[in-house]
C-alpha cells in the first residue's frame, strides 16, 4: 500500500524529470560527450542543477578542485533538506536504509516527502524515489540517444515543467497559511534582490539559495513558531515515553510561551 | 576530454553530491525538540522552492514572453489547487503555444 502511494506521488517528479533529463542529456551530446557519458552521470549522481554545471566543467577542462567546490555549493542544500527529512523518519530508521534514502534526496522527492502528514515509512519513501529516478535515468537515456531529431521548439516550453512543479507546491499552502505567505514573499523578494543587484547577481546559485532560505526562514521561524509541531511530537512520545524525553517537551513549550 | 577526465570528474560529482544528501540523515538521527529548530525546519523547503523559482521561472525559456505566459498559467492553476502534474503540463503546453504564435506573428 505505501509503496503504492509513493509510487504514485512519485509519477508526475518521473515525468518532469524526464523532461530535464532528455535536455541534460542532449546538452551533453552537443558538448561533444559520448553516449555513456550523461547516462553515467545521471545514475550515479541524481541531481539536476549540479549535473548541468559539473558537466560543463569537465568539457571546460576545470580543474579538480574547482568541480569539487562548485559541486558543493551547488549541492550543500540537500544537507539541510536531508536534515529536516531526517526529522521525518523516525528513529527507528536503521542506517543502512538511511544510506540508500540519502541518495534520492532530491529537490523534488524532498518538496513531495515533507508534505506527508505522517512518518516516513521505507517503502512509501522508495516507492516515490525508484519512480523518479526512473524517469531521471529514462530521460537521459533516450535525449542521448535522439537528441538530434528532437524539436528545439518543444526543448524550450519543457524548460519550465520543474519550476512550474515547484509553484504548484508553495502556492497551496500560502494560500492556507499566512506565515507560508509571507515566507514565501520574503524569499522571492530576498532571491529578486539577489538576482537583478549588480555585484550580488555574480554569486553563484547555491550560495544564493543558501543565504536567502536561511535568512527567510529564521525570519519566519522566530515570527510564527509553529504552534502545533504535534502530530510528530505525539507520536514520539508514545514511541519512547521515557522521562527525559517529556521533559524536553515541557522545556519546548515554555520557549514558545517565551517566543509569544 | 580524455577517458580519464570523464571518469574522473563523474566520480567527483557523484561523491561530493552523495556526501551533501547523505551527511545530515546519517549523523543527525535524533529528533529534534526545540521550536525554533522545528520550526525552521517545517518553513525551510517553501523558502528554498521560492527562492529557486523566482525569478529563474521567468527565464526558463527562449524568450521571456513565454516564460511570463507559462508563470501565469502555473500561478493561476496552483491558486487553485490544481494537483502537480496538471500545473506542470499546462505550463509547458502554455509556453509551447505562446511561442508557436510568437513565431508566426512575427
């Protein structure tokens, strides 16, 4: 049942992936790699921003210390997005599954995971992972492969599909909750301010996305604490009732009596 | 590029991502109870997707026209809780059509 579910959530990622895929891979063929090359790519690292620039640095003969910084700038926000998703999982996740989650961390697996109002369960989580990295891989497969007689015109309107996915999923719940709103506003105004200043527009992406979700996001974290972290909290209480863990609870909510 | 080259600078990419998605959800297997930290944590991926998408949206296509029309429609459709794929495939099939009658008009 839960493998169902994820696989089904995971449907609409798999077909905008494929779309992302198809153009990274066709980029690719026009650099000048071979076949294998962004197939390779796609399997092993399963990321979407960091494939299209790591991928022009290699072509550009960018040396080895300059694909590992720009890959880590580009990829450091999958650290925080692991880190609230690992507040998600429970404790009882062993390690080995974690390992073999961590890997389909993506944006977009990320966005659709943290919406479930429940726990993370393996199988929901690989159900909805498998799907989408099937439609990343499929993709790059066949844009390496027809690259060449696929339309430009078509190229351009599938450019949007991710971004789109993404409106599709801030813009619910700003609509429901005012704090979400007001988040999202500041970001997309800290990211404008970002995006058109001269000297601040020659920062690259990841630092970008970084800097201007952290600062937001404090913002609105000391703004609107969440009143009701409950669902989770409750569920952890009956999971491991010790007294230790009750008490950290207390201490919780007298910070948000503070934070009021 | 030499078969080195390639090889070599796929297995950077790959360690230095899988590295950035796994450290956090190896190490950080405790819950975390103070409020603010959840609190961040639940506001951060809307801050990160907003960030991400504008105004990059808006340039995501060949010309800023289709863009402008696709960022409607998504708007639009999404303000109406339309599910995902729907607000994905009408944008694309909005942007394709705006440049389909920018071509022929001009």
């Amino acid at each position: 049942m839960r493998l169902k579910r994820g696989i089904k959530d995971g449907i609409p990622i798999a077909l905008g992936y494929f779309s992302v895929s198809f153009a990274y891979a066709v980029l690719a063929r026009k650099t000048g790699f071979p076949i294998w090359f962004p197939i390779l790519v796609s399997a092993t690292n399963f990321t979407g921003t960091g494939q299209f620039v790591g991928t022009e640095l290699i072509a550009a003969g960018a040396a080895i210390a300059e694909l590992f910084s720009a890959m880590l700038i580009i990829n450091i926000r999958y650290t925080l997005m692991s880190l609230s998703l690992s507040q998600k999982m429970g404790s009882d996740f062993p390690l080995w599954q974690r390992a073999i989650i961590a890997f389909g961390v993506t944006d977009e697996n990320y966005a659709v995971a943290i919406r479930q109002p429940q726990k993370l369960t393996m199988s929901y989580l690989l159900g909805l992972m498998v799907c989408s990295f099937a439609g990343w891989v499929g993709g790059t497969v066949c844009g390496a492969a027809l690259g060449d007689v696929f339309p430009p015109s078509l190229m351009s309107a599938f450019g949007i599909a991710l971004y789109a996915m993404f409106v599709a999923i801030i813009i619910p719940p700003s609509r429901s909750d005012k704090s979400v709103l007001f988040l999202v506003c500041i970001s997309t105004a800290a990211s404008c301010l970002f995006y058109f200043t001269p000297v601040l527009n020659t920062l690259s992406e990841g630092w970008v996305i970084i800097i201007a979700s952290v600062f937001c996001t404090t913002i609105a974290a000391l703004l609107f604490p969440r009143k009701e972290p409950a669902s989770d909290q409750n569920t952890s209480k009956q999971e491991t009732p010790n007294s230790q863990n009750n008490t950290d609870i207390a201490a919780n909510d007298d910070n948000r009596e503070d934070l009021k | 590029m030499t078969l080195e080259d390639m090889l070599i600078g796929c297995l950077i990419m790959a360690g230095v991502t899988y590295i950035t998605k796994a450290i956090s959800l190896l190490l950080f297997r405790k819950e975390i109870k103070n409020t603010f930290v959840q609190s961040f944590l639940y506001y951060i991926p809307y801050s990160v997707l907003a960030v991400m998408v504008f105004p990059a949206i808006l340039f995501s296509t060949d010309i800023i026209w289709s863009g402008l029309i696709g960022t409607a429609v998504a708007l639009i459709l999404s303000f109406f809780k339309r599910g995902l794929l729907v607000v994905s495939l009408s944008s694309i099939a909005a942007v394709y059509l705006a440049e389909l009658l920018f071509r022929i008009l001009l």
